[in-house]
C-alpha cells in the first residue's frame, strides 16, 4: 500500500534489506527453502509492455515509491546472491496487482478504496486522467502460483505472478459502480509522483515453468471482494 510504505520510508527499506539479509542467513543455516515475495514495481514506470521477467525496469532511485521498489530490487539481488555464494534454496516471485476478501478497508489500494467509497455512496476518487492501467489478480490465483512454485525444482526464478488481462482505472471504477449498486460519482485527483503508467504481467515464463495461470475474472473476484467488505462496512 503506498500510503502505508511511503509512511516511513526508512523502515520500509530496512524491513527490504535487512529482513531479507536475516531470513536468507536462516535459510542457509536451516537449509531450508526460502521464497521472496516480490513486486512489480521491480519493473517501475515500464517502457516495455508487457512486463517479461528479462526487463530490467525503469525505477527512480530518488522518488517516493523508491523506498518499496528499490528494497525490492536489492533484495531480490540478495536472494540470488545468496544462492550463487552459498547455495540456498531461493525461489522469487513477481506479484502484480492482487485483491480479494479481508483487505485492509483504508490500505490506500485501488480496489478497496472504489469499493468503500461506493458501498458508502461517497464519490469514487481517481487519480490522473484514470487511463492509466493495471491487472488485477485474485488472491486464490496467487496462493496457487506460491504454492506451485515452492513446489517446483530446480527453478529459482524470478517469475510473474500476475493476470494479464489490463484494466483502466476508469473501467474498474465503472465495474465497481454497476455491481454494488451505487449512485457514487467519479472525481479526479492530481496523479501521485512516479505513478506507473501502465503494468501488465508477460506470464508465459510461469505458463512453462509452473504450469500456472489465473483462472478467476475480474468480475467473479470483485463479487467475493464487494460481499467481504458489505459484511464489515
């Protein structure tokens, strides 16, 4: 949530780096496998699309989103160091964009915040022009690719775990609107520094590898989602 991170950018990279020098160091005393869940934002504002493993990215190292992708990036260099130096068990995953019953109402994230502000009829806020686009994976379909890939031998990755299929900000708050039932209104809101423009998974490497893909559409996710947060509002 970049509200939350960008809260205390410090801790955010320490908790990056440092929490993962301390479990990699676990791991290689235990011998144990070790996953590191990691990000999309390793990729940062792409300037290719869609997103393969093999792109390096485009991160601002100074910006406000850098204490999260940066502490990504270094420790994803961790994690393969760790195993090029010292033979750990490492498996690294990408996550884009995920949701799904039991987040957090006020974590600052796209999905929740359109669903709150519509079950409460309250206008649904975007940021930019909302043409910018993301891919929105449920939870379930993350949970199955971590598995596989724990699961997989002799692959470390890293490897997206994402759902290709690419929304505009627009579109999902449009969706949002029409399956709650709400008379909520659309604002706009100046785009918040180092926004990426677009982000969409290239899964074909975890096709292959982990013989995974997300089985679950936006609109069957959204009403688990939409019923979770009915039920607590």
């Amino acid at each position: 949530s970049p509200p939350h991170y960008q809260f205390d950018p410090i801790h955010t990279v320490k908790t990056s780096v440092l929490g993962a020098l301390n479990m990699l160091g676990l791991a290689k005393r235990c011998k144990a496998r070790i996953l590191q869940a990691s990000t999309s934002e390793v990729y940062g504002d792409p300037v290719v699309h869609p997103q393969p493993e093999t792109y390096w990215g485009n991160v601002n190292p100074v910006g406000v989103r850098s204490c999260y992708d940066e502490g990504k990036r270094c420790a994803e260099t961790l994690f393969m160091d760790y195993r090029r130096m010292n033979g750990v068990d490492i498996r690294i995953i990408r996550i884009f964009n995920t949701y799904g019953p039991r987040m957090n109402p006020n974590d600052g994230r796209v999905v929740s915040n359109f669903i709150v502000q519509a079950l409460k009829g309250e206008d649904i806020t975007i940021y930019g022009t909302g043409r910018q686009t993301r891919s929105f994976q449920y939870v379930d379909d993350l949970v199955e690719g971590m598995v596989r890939m724990m699961n997989t031998e002799g692959f470390s990755g890293p490897v997206n775990l994402g759902n290709p299929v690419e929304f505009t900000m627009l579109e999902l708050a449009e969706k949002v609107i029409e399956m709650t039932g709400s008379s909520s209104k659309t604002v706009f809101r100046p785009l918040p520094l180092d926004d990426p423009a677009q982000r969409k998974p290239d899964i074909r490497l975890a096709g292959e590898k982990l013989g995974w893909k997300p089985n679950i559409p936006l609109e069957k996710g959204l009403e688990k989602t939409i019923a979770y947060f009915r039920s607590i509002l």
